[in-house]
C-alpha cells in the first residue's frame, strides 16, 4: 500500500517536547473509539524532520512534522477505504485540527485561513483569463 496525502496544515509553532506528549497522550485517550488495537512511534527523518507513525489494523498513518508544516498521510487496503465515509472523514479532519489547535500547533485563525478553497481562486483567475 502506497501512502497518499490526506492533509497538509501550515503552522505557527514548530513540535516540541511538550506537544509530543500531549499528541501522545491524545491518541491513547482516544485509541479506545476505534474498538482496536492502537499502536504509535516515533521517528526521525532524513532531512530533520520528526514523524509519527500510527497503526490501526488495517490503517497506516503518518504525520510529518516539519519546521512550517504539518502533513499527514495514509494508506490502507480498497476494502478498508469504502467504509471511509464522507462523515468520518470529516470527524477525523475536526480531531486533528482540533487537536492542532490546542497543542498550539495553529490558531483558530490561522486554521480558518487555510480552510479557503484554493482551487477556486485558480477557477476564478482561470475564468478571468478566458473572458479577456
């Protein structure tokens, strides 16, 4: 299985010590709503960057820490992703967010920012170009 992007979030503040342990502390607390085994680990990467390798049978998460980013990745078998329905989408996107909000990772601010659809400004300038 390939990983695939899931999300990316600019960040104001990079990971500390202290937010490693509130992240860690937050997928235990929380491992239980999956009904399975939840397993995480740490590791560094090539380039400095730290990530965090989390399993939930048969699910592969990954989040990269970088200086100014956060991205998140994920990988899991056809099967796996047909019960991905658009609603647990959406709770997982509002657990991680809200879990970079308070690990100060973002501002509500900052978080509503990104929210914007990119591709419709590239639409709106696309149409702009057209009509001239």
């Amino acid at each position: 299985m390939e990983l695939e992007q899931f999300y990316a979030y600019d960040i104001v503040s990079p990971l500390t010590h202290d937010k490693r342990l509130l992240i860690e502390r937050h997928i235990d607390e929380n491992a239980t709503t999956f009904g399975q085994n939840v397993t995480r680990s740490w590791h560094q990467g090539e380039e400095e960057e730290q990530f965090l390798r989390i399993f939930v049978e048969p699910v592969t998460i990954e989040v990269v820490f970088l200086d100014e980013r956060i991205e998140l990745y994920g990988a899991a078998p056809t099967w796996a992703r047909l019960l991905f329905t658009t609603e647990r989408k959406e709770l997982l996107r509002e657990r991680i967010e809200e879990l970079l909000v308070s690990a100060g990772f973002v501002t509500v601010e900052t978080l509503e920012a990104q929210r914007q659809p990119k591709r419709k400004l590239f639409a709106r300038a696309r149409e702009k170009f057209q009509a001239s």
